[in-house]
C-alpha cells in the first residue's frame, strides 16, 4: 500500500480527527484525570501525567477517523454529517485507514514507556476502540462500547501507578461507562430520525419515547457510584460538593432537553464537559487541602 498521507492536506485531516471540536478530548480526558488523581492519591506523576494526556488526544483522533471511515457510506444522508471529508472526498479511504495506523502507533509508543501491566490493558483499548463504529450495525446499544472505549483509560491509569486495578478503579470505569451512555444518547437523539432512515442503531432509538427518564437513572448511578467511591476512600468535602454540583447539572440537562429538540440535546451532550471538569476539580481540591493540612 502506497503511502498518501500529505502535509499540504492538513486542514482535511484535522477535520477527520476533529481536533477542531475538541469536546470528545475533554471527555475522555476528565475521567482520565479522575482516575490519575485517585490512583495517586494526589497528583500524579508529570511524565505519566502527559502520557495520558498525549494518549487520549491521540486515540480519541484515532477513533473519529475509523468512525468516519466505518460510516462513509451513510454520512452523506444524515444532516450533521454531509460534510464529513470522506464524504466531500477531500480524504481518500486509503488515507484514513493510513492516518489511523499512524495514530495508533504514536500511541503504543506512548504505552511502551509503562509497566507491562498497562501494555497488556492496551490492547483491549485498541479493540474497542476499533470495533465502536461498527456496532451501530449490529447492536441498539453501541453506546456501552464507546463507553467501555472511553472509560478503558481508568484501569490503565491504575495499572500505569499502582501496578493493578483495585475495586475503586473499577467501580470508577463503571460508573464513568454510565454516564457514556447518558450522555451519548443526547447525542443520539440529535440523529435519531436521520438514523431511522439509513438504518443506523442506536440507544436513542431502542429507549424511544423512555429516553430521558433512561438518561436520568443512568446518571444516578454515576452519582451513586461516584459517592461510594469517595465513602471507600475518605474523601472530604470539595469532592461531596462537586457532586452535588453534578447532580444539577443533570437535572439541568433533564429541563433543556424536555421538548426533545436537536440543538437542546446537542447543548446537553457538550455540557457534560462541565460535569467532568466539576468532579476532576472536586478531587483535586481534596488532596490539595489534605496535603496543606
């Protein structure tokens, strides 16, 4: 395979990674800080602090290319994706699949100067972050594999510091995997009618006329799991009130999205940034006051 990936076609491949609409960066990196935080038991390391970061910019550039390549053939009838570069044609195919094998190799770069514990959990996040787009053929909830492919950066943060995942850590990457799905089905819901049509699935379309009461009990699970994490481990106040901040910006979300309107559900899925942000905050306040202590 001849190589076509080219410099003077930047703003293409920017386009194909989103890095110009950062807002999937932030949510895999939220959780990410979460889990470096609690793992640490303060802050973590400056190296592999930015190992993980420079690994979520990249694998999530990594997973919008073989989104985009796995929904080449759709993308052109659905309104928010028409002018997606593999379907303007301004990327070939070739070149995605080139520009994702690159991405995922400066990745295993990355991982590569981690404990072998962390190499091996590697692999399972290049699986799922490759089979995601293509489960919207197969199953209503593709949802629990991008959640599973967003929260996989938890236990490697565990396994990155303390050389294994302890129950905390798991219980944090399941609670991180429901609020995915909460959130991803306001997304959904902005393309739901459109995915009727071209006979994409999605958790939007099997939770129906359900779908914010559905969002709503999975976000009290987050909070709930989220709580008993800070219970097990003797967290103090910032990190109850930061989730009591979460818990209104889910209501919040709730009352925006009660007509169902795309651009409501659109502005519901982009504000969980804040919620992420909010709880890495909270933690970060709690170790800092315990350390000043």
């Amino acid at each position: 395979m001849s190589l076509e990936l080219s410099f003077s076609n930047w703003r293409a491949y920017m386009q194909l990674t989103r890095l110009d609409k950062p807002i999937g960066i932030y949510l895999l990196l939220w959780p990410t800080i979460w889990a470096l935080v609690i793992a640490a038991d303060g802050l973590p390391s400056l190296g592999i602090t930015l190992i993980f970061i420079a690994g979520v910019v990249l694998m999530r550039s990594a997973g919008c290319v073989i989104n985009d390549y796995a929904d080449r053939k759709v993308d052109g009838s659905v309104k928010r994706t028409n002018a997606r570069p593999l379907v303007s044609g301004t990327v070939t195919e070739r070149e995605a699949l080139q520009l994702f094998a690159l991405l995922v190799g400066l990745s295993f770069i990355l991982v590569l100067m981690l404990n072998w514990q962390t190499i091996a959990l590697s692999v399972v996040a290049l699986f799922l972050a490759a089979s995601y787009p293509f489960m919207k053929r197969y199953t209503h909830m593709p949802q629990a594999v991008l959640g599973a492919a967003f929260g996989w950066a938890i236990p490697m943060a565990f396994a990155a510091i303390q050389g294994s995942v302890p129950l905390e850590g798991w219980l944090l990457f399941i609670a991180n995997l429901t609020w995915t799905i909460a959130y991803d089905t306001y997304y959904a819901m902005v393309d739901r009618d459109d995915d009727l049509i071209v006979g994409i699935k999605s958790s939007a379309i099997l939770f129906g006329q359900y779908d914010r009461l559905i969002i709503g009990v999975l976000q009290g699970i987050t909070l709930i799991l989220l709580f008993t994490i800070a219970q097990c481990l003797a967290y103090g106040w910032p990190v109850y009130f930061a989730l009591v901040a979460c818990a209104l910006l889910f209501i919040f979300q709730s009352y925006e999205t009660r007509e169902r309107e795309r651009m409501a559900c659109f502005k519901a899925f982009l504000d969980n940034h804040y919620v992420g942000l909010v709880f890495a905050v909270g933690l970060l306040m709690d170790r800092i006051a315990l350390a000043v202590m």
